[in-house]
C-alpha cells in the first residue's frame, strides 16, 4: 500500500483477500473477518468518514461490474466482497445511515444494471437491500432526487426478477429467481422508506403491487384459500423475518442466500407464501390516503397483466384487501371500486374490467368483514348514476345485471338503524325521476326502452336491498321468494303464502315506510307490461317483507291470528287498533294500492302523458291536496290562474327542482288517469291476461300479510269493481270475455279472503276455475328479463265465451261481516262493518285518502298539537295559519308579538306598525319554495288596506276553526309558566 493513501481506503482494501486468493474464497466470498470489524468500529466512531467509505466503496462496484460482465472471475469475487462490505456498513451504522444511503443505492443500481442474470451477485445484492430498508427512515428519499430516482430503478430490478420467467427445465431455478426478487420487494413493504411520505408512496406501490398481484392472479383459487389460511395460522415466514417488530435499533436485517446446501429447492406454493405476505403487510400498513393509491395501483396493474377476466381472483382479491386493511381505512376499498367504475362508464361496450369491477363490489359488502366510515348514500348514489349512464348508452347493456346486484349487496351489512330506509329512499326518488322524466340517450332508440330497463334495474336493486338487509329471513323462506305464483285456486295457500316461519334474528333496522313507498305505486298502471310486472312483483316482496304489520300477526297456515296479549300492554293494543282503523302510512299506501290496481282492471289509457291538464283537485306539487279552500293571496298576484298554478317572479322552470317537476307530472298523470276510467268494464280496457294474475298475486299479498288493513281498506274497492263487471246482456262477446276473466279475479280473492279469516261459507262460494295465466319465478334482486304479456286470445265467433258463474258480491260480504274473527280483529260489530264496507268507494276518494293522513293520526302519532285547525285551511299557503300549527316548540312572547304586530286594526295605536321581517326567519311547516305561493325576502312590501276585525269576528273565526276555550287558555297558560 502507498505511503500517502488515506486510512478509509487502507482499511477497505484490507479486507479482501490477497489477489491470488480471491478466486478461491467461494463459495461464501466474505471479507476478512477482522479486518472487516477494524473497518465497521472506524465509520461507527466517525459518522463523518461515511461519505468517503462510500465513495471509494462505489468506485470499486462500478470496476468489479464492468470486468465481471466479460467473464473476469476475480473481479466477480472481490464484488460480492464488496457487496458485503456494504451490508456490513448498513448494519453497523444504522444510526447514520442516512450519509451511506446514496452511495449503496447507487452500487445497487450499478450491480442490478450489469449482472441481473447472475443469481449469486442478485441475491448478495438483495442482503444489501434489505439491511438498507431494515434501518433507513426513508426521509432521506424524499430529500434527494437522485437517491429516489436510483431507489425507484433498484425497485424495478428486483420487481423484474421476481417475475422473470427463466428459460430452463428446471423450476426450482425458476421459483429461487422469483424468491429471490419477493425477498428484496418484501425488505421495502417492512421499511418506512416506503410509508413516510405520500408522494414517494405512489410510484413504489406501483412497481412493488405488480410483482406481487403477478403471482396472486395466475394462482388456482383453492391454492390463495390454502395459503391466505397458512398465513393466518402461522404468522412468521420460513425465508423472512418480519423486519418492523422492534425499533431500529434493535432490528436485525435478514440474510438473503441463493441456495443452502442440503436444502431442497422453493416451490411454487413458496413463492406464492412469499407474494401474499408481503402484499398483506402492505395493506395492513397503509392509512386511509394510501389505501386508496394502493388501489388505483391495482387496477392499474390488473390492466396491464390483462387478468381481469379471472373473476373469482378478483372477488377473492377485493375480500383480503378490505379483510387485511385497517379498520378504520376499509372503506377505502368498496368507494375506490365504485369510483374507478365510474370513470370508465362511459365505455360503448362492455369490458373485462367493468364486468370485475362490477363482481368485486358485491364480495366486499356481502363478505362478513365489518367496515366502518362508510358512505352509503353516496355508494348508491354513484351505482345509481352509473346504472342510468350505462342505459343511456345501451338499454341490453351486459354490466346492468351486476350493477343491480351491487346496490343489492347494499343491505347486506347495516351500519345505522335508518341505512335501508334511507337507502330506499334515495332509489325511490331516483325510480320517480326516472318514471316521469325518462333517460335520455346517445343514439336514436326509442326512449320508452330505456326508460322502462333504467326503472325494472332500481326496482330490482330496491327489492334486493331489502331482502339483503334480512339475509337469514331470505334463506328461510327461500320458498316463498322466488316460487309466488298464482297459477291456480288450490296453489294460492301454498305459493302464494305469507312469511310463515320467524325469522332467524330480530332485525333492530328500521323499515321502508309506506310514506317513502307511497311515491312507487303509479308504476301500476305503468304502459309498458315488463315494467308493470317487475313492479307487481317488488310490491308484494314489500308487502311480505317490509311493511308495517302492527295489529296483524299470521300463523303457518295463513290464518289471521289475533296478537296475544303478553306481546304488549292494553293500551299499546288500543292504539295499534286505533291506527288500523284510522289509519297510519301503511294503511294509506294500500289506499292508493288499491286504486291503482282498480285503474290497471278498467282503465283503456295506460302509461304516461303530459298533453292533459293537471287536475284542479290536485295540487301541482303533488304533495298536499286542495280542498277547495280559497287562498288569502288574490288571483292576480301569485295564485292559480284559469286553474293552472303560475310560477312566482323570478323564477323559471329550469330552477325547478327535478323532484319538483317530477311530483307535478305525476299528480297529472294521476289526474289523466282518473278521467280515463269508465264507469263499466269494456273491451277496450288495456290490462291482459298478465295483468289480471298480476292483480291477483298483489291482492293476495295485501290480504295475507296484512289483513285487517287489506279489509278496511280492499274490502270496498272489491265491491266497485264487481259492480263495474256488471254488464247488460247486448254487449260484445270481447267485453264478456273480459268480465268472465274479473269475475274469476275476485271470486280468487275471496277465496283468500275466506281461508285468511277461517270463513267456509265465503271459500265454498268460490268456484275453482283457471284461466289466468301463471306468472314465471321471480328472485328478489336478480335483473330477469322483460316480461312480455299474455293477451286475451282471439274470438273467432258469437256464443265462444261461455257464461261462468260469479261470487254473489252481497252474500259474500253478508259471510265476511258476520264472522266472529273479523270482528275480534276490526273492533267493529256486523253492522259497523257493514257500513264502513258499503260505502261507495271509488278511485278518486281513495287517491284522496292515500294522499291525506287522517285527524286521529294527528293527534296519535304526531303528539300533542298545540291546535286542532282544519285540514283544508292548512293546505293555504299562508305564514300567519301555518305558525298556528307549530308543534316542536311551545307558544311564547315571541309568537303573541308577531300575533299583535299583524293585527292592523289593534285598539292600541303603538302596536300598529309595519310586521317586521324576522317572521320571515321562522320554517314554515310546508314547503313554501315548492308552491308559486310562498314568500319571498324582502324588506319592502307593497302597502295594504287595513282590515279591521270586531272581538266578535275573531272569536267565530276561532270557534269554526275548532279552538275552544279549553284549548286555546290552556295552551298559552302552560307556554308562560
């Protein structure tokens, strides 16, 4: 050695071997020993002198590669010297790691560059590499470019052999390359260089999940079921340690080898092993923000392997990823499928990729793994846009059916007590648009057709929703889900039963109201037939499964049962009989229920149209009927005009809301249907043979499921339509056939009447006879093709329609009174019940009554009113009536202020001044920007004469409103005290 040559240098070159001895070294190739500790005690006491050793270290990398490219056997050796040297280093000095980083780093690169084939100098380099991850920070990536650049092309190296596909016969080589490459790949997933920073997270996991992913996808699935159970069992890996257990300080970097002599070659299983740990502990480490980058780097990686058409690798793929994440970051996964579907959905066809997507959503939220942070509404929101999207685009779309199935998986897991509900609702409003509004398209197909798919696909996510959210109770009554068909008189106790065993578990959920179920029922009497029928079907699934049965209990045999009394106090039962013969939200969607069905019987105009005037009895909003009460605002300022509600100043219809817009097409279309129904049945009625099982299978389910209600309610409809099937002797033989077909409908429905209630006498009235079509199975949440409908078949001539003999509408109902259980269950006696079911019904009182929640319901359900004001005087848009009815807070200065300061003609003088505009601050308790009605803010006000009022008038006024001195003195002194 010369004279002058600094120590770092003397004490590298120290510890190779004499030059003659280098070849002979192997096969370990290790540096002296003791030289080796003098050089680690030197740059662990001067951290300075790291800088140099690396340097000088690099030189000697970068000669030993270029010679050892050519064959030259010794500069082979004195590298895999080297390399060791550096590993050497890196454990030592791990506090200062940092100054040795971007020297190793780059003798890596260098080494990876020149000898890759090599497996010997590959694997010395990944026990360089690993050490390095076991004790770096990973900071000092972010701080310098150039490390990060040769770190990232290190990483490619080893993700390149960890996939390499060796040309030789012999697979242990192939599998000890692969293993060789996972190990280095796996000493980055245990180190913080990758974790540390969000920026260098990105293009990490992009080269390191591909590796990884490339031996997952091309596995048999059994093979991962078997594996991913080792591994939960057995936590350690047989190659590897796991490197992040203990501080830095106390880590130890595992040893990379090639071979070991006497050991047998890996399999294919161990480099499996090996792929799936490290691709677990990279999910089990990233937080929220990179569970999300590890996602988008695995759809990224699945496209470029062109593996997505192994689906069952998908789904089992998206299960371990939410399984393996941290629980608080799980939702990053189902929300980063959704999103990455929606960026792809406006694709014209069909792709691998959607139809993964697409089956990976559904495995997430139907797997039992928890997940927390998760946000439904805009989960299905999103599926419902991009169910609409992929409509618009092709109506036979091949991904619909999926979709469908992944709002279904929705309800699979509830995580607050109003997910369904709120869930529903969200569908139910989308389904309302959508019936009115239709789904605009690209090409020139028809518009109804892509309106009746997008509305049978939410139908079906809707009911599959429901029934997802009651898993074990759709499993046990699995026969009466898909198998309801009505195909015969003897079939109807069996196929067409109700829910007859309980269900596994209470479900603590809340259900679908008949208030949000209410806005789906003109789907009825919608004109297309597969639309109408998917409908019927989802309705009765509703009735069967979600409906509010308080009051009403059914044994196994579909007998109605009275509810015992242990099942709840005296006065929970009185008030649960109140509400069935007042009334509640279920009982005024069976009000509509039924006068949709009766429309579907007799109407000849089915479907929708706008050409016709909104009805004067309708209000345009849809929600809240008038009752012929003049509003105070005069005609020609803001109120309706010829009978057509104008819109308020400034304000146009593309500022409606399309909710809005929605409920006022559907109050028109209501409207448009009642002026269509004829007072008799005739042939040009537009239901077929399907429609009238339809009708069928739904009145069964009502008077099954809920039978006091489907009585009170049912009971009348069916004596209207037997007297519209009441036609003369002259009339056509295609009207006769028609009535034949309604007489068959409702001597069936008294049949199920009389099984329901145990009435002999009304069953025995029946006759069995069969004419309607069967319907075909149905599986709740399974998108079946359209159903096309069974028409009338055709008369050839006079006398063909042989007369059958209908049920005695009169006697049956003199049977229906007269029976004892009817009474228990109603509260009624047979001439209470014979009143109340010989009213005339007809359609228009029964939208009425769907639309309007009784006055025992205010009082009962709502609380304690503070006033009992008329229904009619509350549909007036007015702010003065409305802040009367204020129940959530009591009457108090404030309301007597504003009181006195509208009350122009007040004896005293101080009190009369202009209202003041904070009365405008208060909500009213309607919807005032839904109405051309409401108020706007403003502080200028055009002035009015004065009304005066005499005490008198004032207390006529509150005397015909029905505010008595017991109420209104009570009322003010309980606000005061």
């Amino acid at each position: 050695m010369h004279l002058f040559t600094p120590n770092h240098v003397s004490l590298i070159a120290a510890c190779y071997p004499s030059s003659t001895a280098l070849t002979s070294s192997g096969p370990e190739y290790r540096p002296n020993a003791q030289e080796l500790s003098k050089l680690t005690y030197y740059a662990a006491n001067r951290p300075g002198k790291l800088n140099k050793l690396g340097g000088e270290l690099e030189k000697r990398v970068k000669a030993g590669c270029h010679k050892a490219q050519y064959g030259n056997v010794r500069a082979r050796a004195s590298l895999l010297i080297t390399l060791s040297v550096l590993r050497a280093l890196a454990v030592e000095c791990r506090r200062d790691i940092s100054l040795l980083s971007p020297a190793l780093v780059a003798c890596l690169k260098v080494t990876l560059d020149s000898l890759s084939p090599d497996l010997e100098v590959v694997a010395r380099a990944a026990s360089v590499f690993t050490a390095w991850c076991t004790f770096t920070d990973g900071h000092v990536i972010e701080a310098d470019s150039n490390l990060a650049q040769d770190y990232l092309a290190v990483l490619r190296r080893f993700a390149q052999q960890s996939t390499a596909d060796v040309k030789s016969v012999d697979h242990e080589l192939r599998n000890r390359t692969r293993l060789v490459g996972l190990a280095a790949l796996t000493g980055a997933v245990n180190s913080e260089a990758l974790y540390c920073s969000s920026n260098q997270y990105k293009p990490q996991v992009s080269i390191i999940s591909r590796s990884l992913l490339f031996h997952v996808m091309h596995a048999d699935l059994s093979v991962l079921d078997g594996c991913a159970e080792a591994i939960k069992s057995n936590a350690t890996s047989m190659y590897l340690a796991e490197f992040r257990s203990r501080p830095v300080i106390e880590r130890r970097a595992a040893s990379i080898h090639a071979h070991v002599d006497g050991e047998s070659g890996p399999s294919s299983s161990d480099v499996l092993d090996t792929s799936l740990r490290a691709l677990q502990h990279m999910i089990q480490h990233s937080n929220g923000a990179q569970m999300g980058f590890l996602m988008q780097a695995t759809f990224e990686c699945l496209g470029a392997l062109e593996v997505w058409e192994k689906l069952d690798q998908c789904r089992w793929l998206a299960q371990k990823a939410c399984e393996w994440a941290q629980y608080q970051y799980r939702y990053a996964v189902p929300t980063r499928l959704v999103e990455q579907l929606l960026l792809i959905q406006d694709s014209p066809i069909c792709t691998a990729q959607h139809k993964a997507l697409a089956a990976m959503v559904p495995a997430v939220f139907t797997s039992p793994v928890p997940l927390v942070n998760l946000s439904t509404s805009d989960i299905i929101s999103n599926l419902i846009t991009l169910v609409l999207r992929r409509v618009s685009i092709n109506p036979h779309d091949a991904l619909l059916p999926s979709l469908v199935e992944c709002i279904s998986s929705l309800g699979a897991h509830i995580y607050y007590s109003d997910q369904i509900q709120d869930l529903a609702s969200e569908l139910i409003g989308r389904l309302v648009t959508v019936e009115m509004q239709g789904v605009t398209g690209r090409d020139k197909e028809p518009g109804d057709l892509r309106r009746s798919q997008a509305i049978r696909c939410l139908l079906a996510g809707l009911l599959g929703l429901m029934h997802a959210a009651d898993g074990s109770e759709v499993v046990s009554d699995d026969k009466n889900a898909p198998h309801i068909i009505p195909s015969s008189i003897t079939s109807i106790p069996q196929n067409n039963g109700p829910s007859q065993r309980a269900p596994s578990h209470v479900s603590r959920r809340t259900r679908v109201s008949g208030e949000v179920w209410h806005e789906t029922l003109s789907l009825l009497c919608d004109g297309d037939h597969s639309v109408r029928s998917d409908y019927a079907h989802t309705l009765v699934g509703y009735l069967r499964k979600e409906i509010p049965k308080r009051g009403d209990m059914i044994d196994e045999h579909g007998v109605r049962r009275s509810r015992p009394l242990i099942e709840g106090s005296p006065t929970r039962q009185a008030n649960s009989t109140s509400l069935l013969l007042f009334g509640d939200s279920a009982t005024r969607s069976l009000h509509a229920a039924h006068a949709y069905l009766f429309i579907l019987a007799t109407t000849s105009s089915l479907g929708i149209s706008f050409s016709s005037t909104p009805s004067p009895a309708y209000s345009t909003n849809g929600d809240i009927p008038s009752i012929g009460v003049t509003a105070p605002t005069p005609q020609n300022e803001s109120g309706p005009i010829n009978g057509h509600c104008t819109e308020p100043q400034g304000s146009s219809p593309a500022r409606r809301s399309p909710g809005l817009l929605a409920r006022t097409r559907k109050s028109s279309n209501a409207q448009r249907l009642l002026e269509s129904l004829p007072d008799k049945v005739s042939a040009a009625a537009s239901a077929s043979l399907s429609d009238y099982a339809l009708i069928l299978h739904v009145m069964s389910a009502i008077h099954e499921e809920v039978p006091t209600r489907g009585l009170l309610v049912g009971t009348p409809m069916l004596m209207a339509l037997h007297g519209s099937a009441e036609v003369k002797d002259g009339t056509n033989e295609a009207c006769k056939q028609r009535v034949k077909v309604i007489h068959e409908l409702l001597a069936r429905v008294w049949l199920v009447l009389g099984r329901v209630w145990e009435c002999p006498e009304l069953a025995n009235l029946a006759e069995k006879h069969q004419s309607l079509p069967s319907l075909s199975d149905f599986i709740p949440g399974v998108l079946r093709p359209a159903q096309t409908a069974v028409t009338f078949p055709a008369i050839e001539g006079e006398g063909e329609v042989l007369q059958w003999s209908s049920v005695n509408a009169e006697e049956a109902l003199a049977i229906l009174v007269s029976s004892k259980s009817v009474q228990e269950a109603t509260g009624l006696d047979r001439q209470g019940l014979l009143r109340r079911f010989s009213v005339k019904w007809t359609v228009d009182m029964a939208l009425r009554d769907s639309d309007k929640p009784s006055n025992h319901r205010q009082m009962t359900e709502s609380g304690s009113p503070l006033l009992k004001l008329s229904p009619a005087l509350m549909a007036i848009e007015n702010l003065s009536l409305q802040s009367l009815t204020r129940s959530v807070r009591g009457v108090g200065v404030t309301d007597l202020r504003e009181a006195l300061e509208g009350r122009a003609g007040a004896s005293n003088p101080t009190l009369v001044r202009r209202p003041s505009v904070s009365t405008l601050d208060y909500s009213p308790s309607l919807d005032l920007r839904s109405s051309p009605l409401a108020l706007t803010r403003s502080r200028s006000r055009p002035k009015k004469r004065a009304v005066t009022s005499s005490a008198g008038e004032v207390r006529d006024v509150l005397n015909r409103l029905g505010i008595g001195k017991q109420n209104g003195s009570s009322l003010l002194k309980a606000s005061f005290q």
